[in-house]
C-alpha cells in the first residue's frame, strides 16, 4: 500500500509540474516537431552570426533585457510585493537606508510579529544582508528598490558569458546569455518580485568561471598560466564565495565544494591561489560577524538561528529536527504547521521518495521546461567530454534535494552552470548535425508573447498560487497595496488593525513595515483583542484608526 502511495505521489508531482506555466502547449508543440521528424522533415543549418567584439555584444545583449523588462512596464508593472521573504528582504533594505544594521524593539512588539522577521533582540529581518544591499543602492540611486534587482539582473547575465567563455567559444557563450536573458529577465520571478535570485546566481557564475581558468578547461583558445593570472582568478573566486556567503551560505558552501576540492587536490599548484581566494572569504567572514554582533550578541549567532529558536522556522534542512514551538497567534501557528509539513517531505527515504517529484518540478518547470529539457538527450556525450560541469552542478542539486522546501531561488548558485550543460548539450546536438538549437529561444520568446498578450488582454495566464515561475509568475493579492494608496491620499497618518485571516491555506502576511515603525506614514498591527488594541491606540493617539478585514474579497477597511 504504501508503494502504491510513493507511486500516485509521483505521478502527482509529474503532473503537478507538466500542468503550469505553458508546459502542455510546448509539450504539444514538441510532439508536433516529433512527427515531422519521423516523416523526414529536417531544420536546416543557420550559421552563426560573427561578432567581432563578442564580450562587447554580450554587455549589450544583457543591457538590452533590462531595457526591454524596462519597456515592458506598461504591460507589466512594477512589481509589488507579496511574498513573506520580499517583505523581509525590504525591511532590511530599509533598515540599512536609514544608518543601521537593525531596529530597537517596538514597546508593542507583539502587534508586529510577522513572518522571516524578528521583534528581539532587535528588529531586523531573519535574513542574510548581501541582497538587501543592492535593494538599497537600488532605492538610494534611484528611488526603487526594483533598480537594484535589474541591476543584479545585468549583472549577472555580463558574469554568466565571461563565466561561460571558460568552457566554450564565444559564440556559444553568446547563446548561453540569450538563453539565460529570455528565461530569467522577462517574465520570471526573480526579476518581477525580490527573493533575491540574481545576487547569488551572480557569486555562482564567478565560482565556476575562475574555476575553468585555473583548472584550464577552456577549449577553443589558451588561457594564460602566469602568476599574475592565476591570482587574478583567485581573486575573483573569492569575490564569488563571498557573495554567496552574503546571500545563500548553506547552498552556496554545498555548490561550491566540487569546485574548491578539485582546485585543492593540486594544492602545490594551487596553493597561492587559494590563500588569495580565502582574502575576500575571511573580509566577508568578517563583516558578516561584525553585522550579527549587532543583531544577536554574538558574530557566530546569525539572525537567522534566532528566527529558529523563536519561531521554529525555516525547517529546511533534512537533518536539524524541528523544534517544538507553541505559537499563541493562529496565522504564526498555522505557519509553524506548514514548516512541519515541508520538513516531513525529507525526513525518511519513504517520504524523500514519495514527495521528491513535487519539489524536484519546481526546479524543472523554472531552469527547464520542455523546450530546454530536448537538449539534455545529449547529456550523455557531456559526461564523456565536460563532466566537470555535471560534477560542478553536484553540489546544488545535493543542497536542494536535502531540502524540504523547494523554490528555484535555493539553487541560484548553480544556474550559471545549468546554463553551461544546456548549451554544451547544445553544441553536441549541432555537432551531430541536429539542427534544433535555433528554436529554443524562438520557443520561450514565443511563450513569453503569449503570456504577455494574454495577461494585457484579461485572459488567463498562470495558476492560482503559482509565484516561482519562469514566465508566468501570478501577481497575487493586492489588497494591501490598494487600501495602502487609498490611505495615502487621506491626510494625517494611520494606523490599521487587521484581523487574523481564516483561510488555512493562506500563509500570506499583511504585517509588514518600515524600519522605523513610529515613523511610517501607515502602521500595521495585527487585531490582538479590544485591550491590548486600546493600548496601541493609545500609543498612537495622534493617529487614525483602521480596521481590515482580509477575509473577504475584496478586503474591507473601516474606521476602527
């Protein structure tokens, strides 16, 4: 019975990931291409354009996905925030624009108690600092903590073709950034929303770029091996560990250990440069401990092991069991209950098994999809000529698949050497004389098209809780938002009570605010009953008093 149980569940997540975003019109488009082939239709060979300033093109090709997002923004907007971990991404961004790594405790700190945030010891959020950094030079340039995502966008895009030159020609990293720029920087989530995806894909995509430099890997041209090379590369490795030391430590440690232990076992070789690498680590090391002495007391304490203590959450990882928390707020203690849930996925061998489709899609449908997964029946002749990138991409797929959670941001670090295998993969089936490449990026040009188009004329284009896609990413509920600009344009300042929601399922949070609370134009409580909210009140004399009621569609606000 219970292997009857593992194989419905399976056949759940396959569904689960065939049935979002457009996958079953490319899967149709893909049988179509099939049954041409198998009555003799064959694409014929288009050669590549040559560049004759390649690395110049490749900036542009990366500026020019920003300018096109940009020139999108009639269609789709700015994007607002609605998701737990963006709220508190945005707190700390917040946090650190006003002068401060964190916030004192709110005298009624328990009116303010959300999720992936801490009320004591202080007021921060649980999460490391490194993509908050940009949001904030995003919002001191220019007003917009979004002008700090695109430019982690671009960013990362210009690293991903250096990073790919070690490996291939230049032509093909060329591909790779096209690829990369039609999957990540339209319609995806880490550009329409502030997880922060880009930041760490970044310190990956150096991490594997030094790393085919100095393992000399580089094919179609040599690479120079002199002193001053190598501890320039070492430099740069450095500089890529430590960005992802900022962002996604555990994912990033784990992604790159094949890459610090290959470079290790000929450490006589090596050794200068690794003691360069470890220079930018150790300063990282540093500041990171400099900035949770202030959080938590201790540099070996992380805001984020507080958040543990006090709320039981995250319960990502496999093997930390989950601590037994009792939470007296229904929406917290609802949460506590869907961590647990999340962490029962990766518990035994049985539940690994049963549930590993359901988070292994999530990665799939967002780096893949049917369109680029057509590439991978070559993956056989990468092993054979490349397989250090297949080694390479060991350590991210191990750190998601000890996870109980799944959100393709997790696997950030390696999605500059994803993109290498599918383009190496590309290169074979070019080599073998099937000429298909050239349709990938015609595909998800075309998707992205259809989900623009659909979503500009009121037609559906993604699922209901559908919030890590690559192209069709749901822009949520925005109640909040709204009765938020219906405020502003109210004199005085506010503060607004909200109700407990009742719906189990949505672990959605309307408690979230600015670093400094007393300060903000509107602030949100949570309703904690008639005494403790005539104590706020009161706190707030000067204020004008709301009530919101998210249960109801569209959500209410009325004067308290």
């Amino acid at each position: 019975m219970r292997l009857l149980e593992v194989l419905l569940f399976t056949l759940g997540g396959l569904w689960q990931g065939i049935r979002q975003d457009f996958n079953l019109l490319e899967i149709i488009v893909l049988l179509g291409f099939v049954v041409a082939w198998r009555k003799g239709w064959r694409p014929t060979r288009v050669p590549f354009i040559t560049m004759p300033r390649p690395a110049l093109a490749a900036v542009v090709l990366a500026l020019g996905f920003v300018a096109l997002r940009l020139a999108l923004i009639p269609l789709m907007p700015v994007p607002v925030p609605v998701v737990t971990d963006e709220f508190s991404h945005l707190l700390l961004a917040d946090t650190l624009l006003h002068g401060r790594v964190s916030n004192p405790v709110h005298p009624f700190w328990p009116h303010f108690e959300s999720i992936h945030i801490l009320m004591q010891p202080h007021y921060v959020s649980a999460y490391f600092p490194g993509h908050a950094l940009w949001l904030a030079a995003g919002r001191l340039v220019t007003g917009s903590v979004w002008a700090g995502v695109l430019a982690e966008c671009a960013l990362f895009l210009i690293a991903l073709y250096w990073m790919l030159c070690g490996w291939m020609p230049a032509r093909w990293a060329l591909f790779g950034v096209l690829l990369a720029g039609l999957r990540f920087a339209i319609g995806s989530y880490w550009i329409n929303a502030y997880h922060g995806g880009f930041l760490p894909a970044l310190g990956g995509a150096l991490v594997a770029g030094a790393f085919a430099r100095l393992y000399q890997v580089g094919r179609g041209h040599a690479l120079p091996t002199s002193r001053a090379f190598r501890l320039l590369e070492g430099l740069v490795l450095g500089i890529g560990l430590a960005i992802l030391a900022s962002t996604r430590p555990v994912e990033g440690a784990l992604y790159s250990i094949p890459f610090v232990a290959l470079l290790a076992w000929n450490f006589r070789r090596n050794a200068l440069t690794l003691v360069v690498a470890a220079v930018p680590v150790l300063l990282c090391a540093a500041a990171l401990g400099d900035y949770f002495s202030h959080i938590t007391g201790c540099p070996f304490v992380t805001a984020y092991q507080i958040n543990q203590k006090t709320y039981g959450w995250p319960m990502t990882l496999a093997f930390i069991k989950p601590p037994q928390i009792e939470h007296h707020n229904s929406e917290l203690a609802r949460y506590y209950e869907y961590e647990k849930t999340e962490h029962q996925r990766v518990e035994g061998p049985i539940e690994f098994l049963q549930f590993l489709t359901f988070r292994i899609q999530e990665y799939w449908r967002f780096f893949l999809g049917p369109v680029l997964t057509v590439p991978l029946i070559m993956i056989g002749r990468v092993w054979r000529g490349r397989r250090l990138l297949l080694i390479g991409a060991s350590g991210g797929l191990f750190a998601i698949l000890i996870e109980g959670g799944a959100s393709p941001h997790y696997l950030a670090p390696a999605a500059a050497i994803l993109i290498a295998i599918i383009v190496e993969c590309c290169r074979h089936l070019r080599a073998s004389r099937v000429y298909i490449v050239k349709f990938l990026p015609l595909a998800m040009a075309a998707v992205l098209t259809l989900r623009i188009g659909a979503q500009t004329i009121g037609l559906p284009y993604t699922q209901k809780v559908n919030f890590q896609s690559w192209c069709c990413r749901v822009e949520g509920n925005h109640n909040k938002a709204r009765i938020a600009a219906a405020l502003d344009l109210i004199p005085g300042n506010h503060l607004v009570f909200v109700r407990a929601k009742t719906d189990e399922y949505n672990l959605l949070q309307w408690i979230y605010n600015d670093a400094d609370i007393d300060a903000s134009r509107i602030v949100w409580a949570r309703d904690l009953g008639p005494e403790s909210n005539a104590k706020l009140v009161k706190y707030y004399a000067a204020r004008r008093v709301w009530i919101v009621d998210p249960n109801v569609e569209p959500a209410t606000c009325v004067k308290y």
